[in-house]
C-alpha cells in the first residue's frame, strides 16, 4: 500500500492551520515529519499525531479528579 506524503501546504490545509503555523513547529521540531533529502513531508500519521498531541480535556472531568485549581491550570 503506498504511502501518502503530504507538503507543508497539503498539511496544513488538512490540519486547518496556517502553513507559516506548520513551518515553524517543524522548524522547533515540535511536530514530527520526516525528512526526505531537504524536502519535508507529514505522513496520515504524523497528521494524527499533531492533532492529538492539542487535544485537552474537559475542565469538568479536571474538577471530577479532585485537582486543584493550580494543578487544574498546569494540566490545561
């Protein structure tokens, strides 16, 4: 099965995000990609991975926890 390999604008059109946004996470690498010769490209899951890695719970399931409102604010 072949691999879909996504370029910065692919990438960012799918992540709803502006493509500078992605460049500079990239950049710090603080998303993953991989890296082919100089081209950089983001696979299904790297995409996947990016999502998930912004993703928060609900403030209510935080308060169901029993944590305060300090710890509250370092977990969101």
């Amino acid at each position: 099965m072949p691999i879909k390999l996504y370029t910065f604008a692919e990438a960012a059109e799918q992540l709803h995000v502006p493509e500078t946004w992605l460049r500079k996470k990239a950049s710090a690498r603080a998303v993953p990609f991989t890296r082919l010769g100089r081209h950089i490209r983001f696979t299904d899951e790297h995409l996947g991975h990016i999502v998930g890695a912004g993703e928060h719970p609900p403030l209510a399931d935080l308060r169901r926890q029993g944590l305060s409102r300090r710890a509250r604010r370092a977990a969101g």
